[in-house]
C-alpha cells in the first residue's frame, strides 16, 4: 500500500471507523475534555506549564502540545478563533 494513494471510498471508511476516538473518546487519552478546557484557561490567566504539569499530573510536553494544538485541536480552536482567523 506504500505510495499508493487511497480511493475516496476508503478514506471515508477509515474515517468513519475511527471517527469516535477523538479527545476523551480515544483509549490513549489520560485527561477529560474539562481538564483540557481548565488548561487552556490556566494558560490564559498566565500560568507557567511546570505549575499546570503538578495539578494535571501530566509531562510539559503534553502541556506544550495542548498549549500549540498538536492534540485537542477542537478545543484549541475555541480558545484561538480569532488568531487563527488574523493568520489568514
């Protein structure tokens, strides 16, 4: 399957199958999407990541990538609209 491109129909199967294991639905996901919520709140009110790693129990990095929204995307969106919509 290597360098070969992927019919339409499949990617919608593909999408569809794994389409409820996003955010807190994914069995790899160690926060609600509450929590992440709080974090991004956290951020705003000026929080260092090393403060919000002690409540979370959770690594900078993963701080870092709901920080960026590398993960949680959906949720980064909200906090961010009208950044990501000035970067256009």
């Amino acid at each position: 399957m290597l360098g070969k491109k992927l019919l339409d129909k499949t990617k919608k199967l593909i999408s569809e199958n794994h389409a409820d294991f996003k955010g807190e639905n994914n069995p790899h996901s160690i926060l609600k999407e509450s929590q992440v919520h709080c974090i991004h709140k956290l951020i705003k009110l000026g929080f260092k990541n090393s403060e919000i790693m002690k409540i979370y129990n959770i690594s900078g990095s993963q701080i870092s990538n709901i920080k960026y929204g590398r993960i949680w995307n959906d949720i980064y969106k909200y906090y961010h609209k009208g950044e990501i919509e000035n970067d256009r």
